[in-house]
C-alpha cells in the first residue's frame, strides 16, 4: 500500500459521520463512559443542538453525498434528551435537502431509558434502526451502566426494549465488553438469542485509556459525582483502568461465542465481529478498526463543531465547525487525510509480519499504546486477544469464503461442522 496520502474526489466521497445534539450529556452516569468528561470541552454550553445547526448540518451531509445510500446517525450523551420534536424538524430538514436519487437511513444510538410508546411509533413509522445499549442479564448491566443515583438501569431499559419490539422496531443490541462481563460470554449470547430473541449484536470492547498520574481518577469513573473535578479524556497514555477487558480474556470471550454460532447460528444471528470477520477473508476489509486506513467515520458535536472520529473527540482533532467551513472541505483536508492514513502507517513491524495481519490491520489506533515484545511502540493492547480469536476462526472463516465464491450461502457451514 502505498505510503501518501490519497485525496478522494468530492463525487465519490463516502463518509460515516456520527451527530451529537446533546454532546456528552446523558441521564445515565455508566462508570466506563469516557464521553462524560467531554462536557468539559463546552464548559458554557446548553448541550442543545441549535435548528440553525441541525439544518446547516442536514443541508451539508446531503450535498456532500450523491445518489444510493446516505445515514443519518444520532448518537451522544443520550440523543433522546432532545425531546421527539427535534427528530421531527431533522426529517423535515431531510426531505427539503435531499437530492432524488438518495435512500436515507436513519439510526440512533440509545441507552434505551426514556422509551416511550410514541418514540417506538416514530422509529417505526420512519424506519429508524435503533442501537439500543445492553451489557448482558441484569447483574451484568448493572454493573456500570447506572443512573447518576448509583442504581442500575436494567430494568427500564427491558421496559424500553418491550417497546420496540412491540412496535417492531429494527433494533441493534450494543453490548460493552469489561471486566465485570467478560466472563460470562454464553451468558451473554444466550440472553440476546433466547430470551430477547434479537438477531443482530455489535459487541464492544471497553478500553479506558490513562496515564500514570490520572489512572487513579480514571478508575473512580469519568462521571462528576465520582468526585472533585474530572479529567477531560483523551487518547494518551500506556495505562488501562481496571474495567478496561484484559486482552487475552476478550479473546476468550470472543472464541466462545464463535464456537456457539458457528455450529447453530449462521444466517440466523448476525455477531458484527463475525461478519466483519468474513469479508476480510474475502479480502474486502470493512469496518474502519480492521480496514488498512481509516478516518471516514467522524463525529459531530451539538455547536457545530467537526472531530476526526468519535473516538478521538478532543482539541487536536477539531478539524472545525460547519457554520465556518463545508464538511465536504474538512472531510478530505489535509489533516483529516493524514490522520486515516496515520493508522496504517505507524503499524509496528511486529503487525507489518504478523499472519492475521489482514484481519486487523493493528485494530483501532486509540487502543495501540503497548509495546511489542521487541520494545517497539504503537502495539494494539488487545493484540494478544485479536491474535487468539483470528486464528480460532481462520479455518471456518476460509470455508465460508469459500462457499460465498461458489454462490452458497455460509449457513451450510453448520452441517460441515457437525458433519
């Protein structure tokens, strides 16, 4: 691959771009939340996206699209705190920008807590996919994901998810993966596909980045009421809290549910991991963490205010705001171009050798903060628990390449396996 940095043409540009109208606030306080201490990037701020932002923001995303498939993601803090009436204005927004040859997607992305039955008739009337938070059975989700009260959340979130389903809404399940879970892996999958009977789950491993100096305030949380006045979380640092998923253990965790899916679940249950899995090896590497380069997923705060990834919400990253400068212009800048390929870049030569390296590709840059056994700086901290997993999976994921090439579908892979 090649080491410059390539500009894309305006017409062909493709972007994920996640929005935050209520910026980092949100009505539960989870302990692992690192978004909670980006309030202290606005520290005047309502935390309310303005109708000149979200119609500037609306007006922007569609031009700078063409024709096909455009999302429109809402995320936060929790986006329901901005009442349903803002959502409402956002579609009328939509269908006066949107160019004739568009399909918008909508999403939302949601801690499931102020679902009501008129949200659920909304995402249903207007076809919104909803990722809706569950870290697992109740003693397992409530071990972080709290109300600012200290009480756990589960059930509301249960009564939530009633909702949706009652209204048939399309929903994803999000689950964080942390030291509190990660034991309980079939646990997991099994409450999803038996109990809540959902068929698609995006599992999300939590790793809470420090420095020496502030792991000791990192580990109390990155909530206010955790006590005195929180650090603002940024990517730096070569220490993990201690809800941080140990690499080895998230590997683990992983294979396991593998080995559960592989013999009953294909084309069934829908494992983002899996899948993604897949269409590496069919050497079309999809999701920004595994993909070579990346830097086409970015994050929209509530004022305007363009970040180069959702992950990396912070001053350096502030590529600028879409009041005082076109999205499509900061899109392909310079800086944003050099911060996508940065990620294939800095890959140690210890990930330049490794035989799954076209399944990671070092993984996201935000978690590369540990050496390699050689000293070099720059290796992924989960590196240890991708290794394990990509090689459990190397010899089925091979098989089912094979079947796709051949035009059959990779659920024939359960009777090979039982065979």
């Amino acid at each position: 691959m090649s080491q410059d940095v390539v500009r894309q043409s305006p017409k062909t540009l493709k972007f994920h771009l996640l929005a935050k109208p209520t910026g980092a606030i949100c009505n539960l306080d989870c302990t692992y939340c690192f978004f909670l201490s980006k309030e202290n990037l606005y520290p005047e701020s309502k935390f309310r996206m303005s109708h000149s932002v979200l119609e500037t923001y609306i007006q922007q995303l569609l031009a700078t699209h063409g024709d096909g498939e455009v999302t429109i993601a809402w995320q936060g803090g929790e986006p329901t705190l901005m009442g349903l009436d803002f959502f409402k204005i956002s579609l009328e927004y939509v269908e006066k920008y949107r160019k004739p040859g568009q399909q918008i997607l909508h999403t939302i992305q949601t801690n499931g807590t102020r679902l009501t039955e008129e949200w659920a008739q909304f995402f249903a009337e207007n076809k919104f996919l909803v990722g809706l938070s569950i870290d697992g059975p109740k003693e397992l989700h409530d071990a972080f994901r709290v109300y600012k009260s200290g009480k756990g959340s589960f059930e509301t979130v249960m009564k939530g998810f009633e909702i949706l389903k009652k209204h048939q809404v399309d929903v994803n399940i999000l689950c964080c993966i942390h030291s509190a879970n990660v034991d309980y892996p079939l646990e997991i999958y099994k409450f999803f596909r038996d109990e809540l009977q959902v068929k698609f789950i995006q599992f999300i491993p939590i790793v809470e980045r420090t420095d020496e100096y502030k792991l000791s305030l990192a580990n109390a949380g990155w909530s206010k009421k955790s006590g005195g006045d929180r650090p603002l979380y940024t990517q730096q640092g070569h220490f993990a809290t201690k809800r941080s998923v140990k690499a080895e253990n998230y590997g683990r965790f992983m294979i396991a549910i593998f080995d559960e899916w592989i013999k009953k679940d294909v084309g069934n249950m829908y494992v983002q991991s899996f899948d993604v899995a897949l269409a590496s090896w069919m050497g079309m590497p999809s999701l920004c963490v595994f993909s070579p380069t990346c830097g086409n997923a970015l994050a929209l705060e509530h004022n305007g205010d363009l970040y180069s990834c959702d992950h990396y919400v912070e001053p350096d990253h502030l590529l600028g705001n879409i009041a005082n400068q076109s999205m499509q212009e900061m899109v392909v800048s310079e800086k944003q171009l050099k911060f996508g390929q940065n990620k294939y870049n800095s890959l140690p030569s210890y990930c330049q050798q490794c035989e799954v390296k076209f399944a990671c590709y070092g993984g996201c840059p935000k978690d590369r903060f540990i050496n390699t056994p050689e000293g070099e700086p720059g290796l992924n901290y989960l590196c240890a628990g991708y290794k394990m997993f990509f090689k459990h999976i190397n010899k089925p994921m091979q098989m089912m390449a094979k079947l796709l090439r051949l035009n059959r579908a990779p659920s024939e892979i359960m009777q090979m396996v039982i065979e």
